[in-house]
C-alpha cells in the first residue's frame, strides 16, 4: 500500500532548512499534490523551483521538470545533489550511454526529479520510456515558451500536451514569471490544462523603486549611481564589448567590477559569478546572458544602460534586485537615439527567405552535415568561428539561427561545461597488452581503473590535470597518451565542452527546399513591434511605472506605488502647485489692494501660456470669497483686505 504524502513544511525544513514558504508557493505545492493541474504566474524571485522541487519529494515516483535552458538545468541538479536529493539532466549535449544510465536510474527509482529539454520529447526512445516510468507530475518551467506568439516561442513546447497520452496519470503543473493575457491563454490550451487552478501573484514590488532617466552621458551617470548606492549591482548593456570597456572604466575608478556575456570560457563566467554572489566583486557589468537561475537577495541596484526589447525581459531582469525585500532600485538610462536603434534591431531579426537558406546551407557546410542526414546528437558551435569563416555579421546571423530554430528547424542551446569523460570499450585482453611494455600506459590505465569507478559500463567524467598531477606527468602529455588509446580502439575520449551546442533536427533539408511560414513569419514581426514600442511607451509614459508594468500583463493595480520616479514628480508637482497658487494669489492681491480692476488688466500681468491657469485661479478665489466679481470687474472681499 502506498505511503501518504510527506508534509510539505517537514520537506522544506528537512532539505532546505526554512520553517515556511513564501506566498503562494504552499498554495501551489498542496494544488499539485492533490493531483491538479496547476498554472502558477510568480514574477522572476518569487521561488519557482521550489514549488515543484518539494512536491516531487513529498510523493514517491518521478517528476519530470521541462526546461529550455540546458546550464539551468545543470545548476538546478547539481544544487539539488548538494542537498543529497537524487536528480539528474538530458538534453542534447550529452552522450547516447549517458543518456541510458541516467533512464535506467529513473527506471528503477533512483530519481526524484528528472530535467530535460522539451526536443528530448520527440524521440520514440524518450516516449517509451515515458510510458513506463512512475511519472506523478510535470513542472514546465519558462510555461511562456508555448505561446506560438509570444516573446520566446520555442516549437518543442508544443510536443509537451503529449505527455498526457504517454503519462495519463500525471498532472501538469505549468510556470512562468512574464506571461501577458494573450500568454496565458495559450499555455491553459496548448498544455490542455484540466480544470487548472490559477495562482497569480502581484508584479507589484514594494520595496523596488523604478527610475527611467533621459541621460545623454551615461557612462558617468552609472559611475556616480554606483558610487551613491556604494552595494552590490547589476549593469546590463546589450553589448559583449560594451561589458568589458565599461567594467574597466569601474576598476580604473576604484571600483571592484567585472564583465560578463556568453562570449566567454564557461569556466571564467563560473568564476566572476561566484565572485559576485559570495560579495568580493560588487559590481558585474553584463549582457542579458548573466541573472538566469542566480538567487542573491542583497542586489541593490540594477542598472540599464540600454532599452530592452521588451517588457517582459525589462522586468525580468529587474526583479533580480531586492529579493530580500529590503529597498532597491531599478534605473533605466535613454537618449532619443536609442529609440531609433531599437526600432533599427527591430528590423534586423527579421531576414529574408533566401538569407535563411544561405545561413542553414553554410550552418550544415561549417558543421559538415551532409543532405538528408540526421543527426544523433548535438555537435559545439562557436558563433564568432562561424561568422569569422564566412565573412558574416553576428547581427545577421543570430537572427537567422533564431528564426530557424523557432520554425524548428534547429537547436541552439546556451554554453556550458561539460567535462571530458573516458569510457573503456575494450576487451580485458586488450588492455593487458597495451599496457605490456610500456610502463607509462600500464600506470595510466590502472589509475583510471582504480579511480573511475564504471568506466568499463559507462562514460565517466576526469580532470585531467589531476590525473596529470597523480601521475607525475606533464598534461600534454596525459592527453596525447589518451588520444593514441582512442585512435587504438580501447577507449573513447570525449574532451571537455566549453562552447554552445547546435542540433539539426530531424534530416537536414537541401536549403533551396526550406519553407518558413510566411503568416506565422509575418504575424511574428508584427508582435515583436508591438512589444518594442510597448517599451517605448513605458520609457515615455508619465503614469506611474508599476501601474503600467502591471497593467501590461494583465492585472489591475489602480494604486500608485509612490515610489518611482513619476510618482515622485507627480507629488512634487501638487507641491510645486500649492507653491505658485500662492504666489499668483498674492501678486493679485496686490494689484487689487490699490482697487478694482479688469480680469483682463489681471490676465495681462502673466504670461500669455500661464492666463488659462490663472482664470481657473480666479474662479476659485471667487468661489472661496476671497474676491468679489461684477460681470469682469474683480475687487477683493472686505474680509480679505488687510
């Protein structure tokens, strides 16, 4: 007989040492654990991870967590596993035996939470063994991704409502943190959601005051923002080259700061990062490739030196600041030309047909993927080697490969590391006779077999240098030993990853027979307008900032938040108000202490834009009986002369 369900209190205090949740996150954890399905819409900090992660713990069987980010997944897992919580991640940039350990591990139960990207979903080998794994529930996480129009669109999505006829058992539990009316209505139907219930919390963010500020010299605004607020900080530009010549603009006055975007080594990103979080490095300058999956409460400031694209990832990117609900600030800098680009970068992610074809036709040629081959699995993938080879803009490329992707027609997935592995496929006998005679082989081999436990079932994962170091050999030449063995035949080598990984999906096509949708093409360019000039209209606006934000995703928040910067001017601008009513008052009274006059000797004293402010003045001081009006004459009240 099965087990209850474990309390959820007791797994959040056994595994993550907190005595309660946040808001909503015990809401969502008790709908899914009754076996509904369950859309939950919590803005970027709101602890999503959580609300599927303690679920999956609370019952026995699997839960499968649908990600598109693969360095996401990583991390998810490897905190996980810190916290002794059995998981473990698929997707494209692994080996085919790893693949089957880690199913065999589901199989037999020795996963709680399973981690893939939705393309794992299409392969008949994936949906048989989702057929007979103990699946209790799926977490779609980034949920927004379905929508076929949406900001972020990935076409794997919508294999996901599948998993229905694969899992009838298992509930859905979708969640994101930008999802528009439109968004939502396409996740309750592409996921076919039964009967969902909804958990909504507010964008409303108390303690995150909002500034969008027209500045032409932005470089010394930020340096004079960041040495006010003297904390941690996020700057984010929309330039890999901009990071590194601002981050040393910082450093060369006195401040500790560094770059980071996708172009750099997986293991310097890792490195920067953790110097920011752990505080040793306040200030990091980035791209929008750094913030995903980062939970640092203390960030102060998050700076924009240049517009997003949109709202959504607008928002997104600020809700990395104040997290601990203590007062932070997200500022926006702008000049009239960065309008203009915007509307120009508009433009550019848009190619032609023929530029498609031309970019998929030199994608397989740099990749070496011959006309109707499929691919097993993904190969790594420099953009700048790419561009370099031939001759080609990163503007004109990166949107082509996200248009292709979007068509389904690729995948591109973000950087990461992934350490070299070794896996023995050679006989005992084999082995015995190339480590006879060669003392260097013989003593690498056995320190492999003592210190990788599996190697002969499995590929498993080696640090060369330490390898290097137990051996007392030089690195190179540990790898030119393991590379003869490969050519051999004992061994297979997989060297570290380090870079982006692409997948042709399915058989590669001949370019002149590649299609893209020219209505959904079409329909596309039109959204992304409109969420460019949303943006534009945001900057603009002078209604209160978190009313619009809230207002743009579909909730109704009438009440000013006080604390952006029109809010600020507004109030200041009734006190201003209150200021010149009194002065325009008292020059009146001035000019009428010597005796009645016209309204128009009155209005004559004032400039001409003010008069329609001062004759609305003038009916209040007559309302108030402050003065006295005969047909135009305007005297003052007996009770009001001095």
């Amino acid at each position: 007989m099965e087990q209850p369900p474990q309390d959820p209190i007791a797994v959040l205090r056994k595994y993550w040492g907190y005595d309660r949740f946040r808001p909503f996150q015990e809401d969502i954890i008790r709908s899914v654990l009754e076996g509904r399905d369950t859309v939950a819409l919590l803005p970027t900090g709101g602890g999503k991870s959580l609300c599927y992660q303690v679920p999956a713990l609370c019952n026995p069987g699997l839960c499968v967590v649908i990600s598109p980010l693969i360095a996401l997944m990583e991390d998810q897992v490897r905190r996980l596993r810190d916290l002794n919580i059995d998981a473990a991640a698929l997707h494209s940039g692994m080996h085919s035996r790893e693949v089957d350990l880690v199913l065999s591990n589901a199989r037999f139960g020795q996963l709680k939470l399973l981690y893939m990207a939705p393309e794992r979903l299409t392969t008949a080998r994936m949906q048989e063994y989702l057929r007979i794994l103990d699946i209790r529930f799926y977490a779609i996480d980034e949920a927004h991704c379905i929508a076929q129009w949406g900001h972020d669109f990935r076409p794997s999505y919508l294999n996901i409502a599948q998993c229905r006829d694969w899992s009838p058992k298992a509930n859905f539990l979708a969640l994101t943190a930008t999802a528009t009316p439109e968004t939502r209505h396409e996740i309750a139907s592409q996921l076919q959601l039964r009967d969902p219930r909804w958990f909504e919390m507010s964008f409303r963010r108390a303690n995150l005051s909002i500034v969008v500020r027209e500045e032409e010299n932005k470089r010394d605004f930020m340096l004079h923002l960041l040495r006010k607020i003297r904390a941690c900080s996020l700057v984010y530009v929309r330039n890999r080259k901009l990071t590194e010549t601002l981050s040393q603009f910082l450093k060369q006055r006195g401040l500790a700061a560094e770059a980071y975007h996708a172009g750099l080594e997986p293991s310097v990103r890792s490195e920067r990062q953790e110097r920011w979080i752990s505080g040793k490095t306040p200030v990091m300058v980035a791209t929008n490739a750094f913030g995903m999956g980062i939970d640092k409460a203390d960030v102060r400031l998050v700076h924009h030196l240049d517009l997003p694209p949109g709202l959504e990832e607008y928002f997104q990117e600020i809700g990395r600041a104040g997290r601990d609900q203590q007062a932070a600030y997200a500022v926006l800098c702008y000049t009239r030309g960065d309008a203009t680009r915007l509307r120009e970068e508009w433009e550019l992610q848009f190619p032609t047909l023929e530029e498609l074809r031309e970019i998929y036709k030199l994608l397989a040629v740099h990749l070496q993927i011959a006309t109707g081959v499929e691919m097993e699995e993904s190969v790594d993938f420099d953009v700048s080697a790419f561009c370099a080879r031939f001759h080609m803009k990163p503007a004109k490329v990166l949107p082509a490969l996200r248009i292709l992707e979007q068509s389904g027609k690729i995948v591109v997935s973000d950087a990461l590391y992934r350490p070299s592995r070794i896996h023995f496929i050679a006989s005992d006998e084999d082995l015995r006779q190339a480590m006879s005679g060669d003392p260097g082989v013989e003593s690498l081999i056995k320190t492999m077999l003592r210190s990788y436990e599996g190697i002969f079932h499995y590929a498993v994962p080696i640090d060369e240098y330490q390898l290097a170091r137990g051996l007392s050999t030089p690195v190179e030449s540990l790898l030119f030993t393991l590379r003869k063995l490969q050519a051999e035949g004992l061994l297979r080598y997989q060297e570290a990853k380090t870079r982006p990984q692409l997948l042709f999906l399915g058989e590669r096509e001949r370019s002149s027979d590649l299609m893209i949708d020219k209505a959904w093409y079409d329909r596309r360019k039109a959204l992304l307008k409109v969420r460019m000039e949303g943006m534009l209209r945001f900057v603009e606006t002078d209604q209160c900032r978190q009313v619009f934000i809230s207002t743009y995703f579909g909730q109704q928040e009438p009440e000013p938040c006080g604390m952006c910067d029109n809010c600020r001017m507004a109030r200041q601008a009734v006190a201003d108000a209150g200021t010149l009513a009194k002065w325009r008052t008292a020059i009146m009274r001035q000019i009428l202490e010597k005796g009645s006059c016209s309204l128009r000797e009155i209005l004559y004293r004032f400039p001409i834009n003010r008069r329609p402010e001062i004759e609305s003045l003038v009916e209040n001081l007559v309302a108030e009986g402050t003065l006295r009006r005969h047909w135009d004459i305007l005297s003052l009240n007996d009770s009001a002369k001095p």
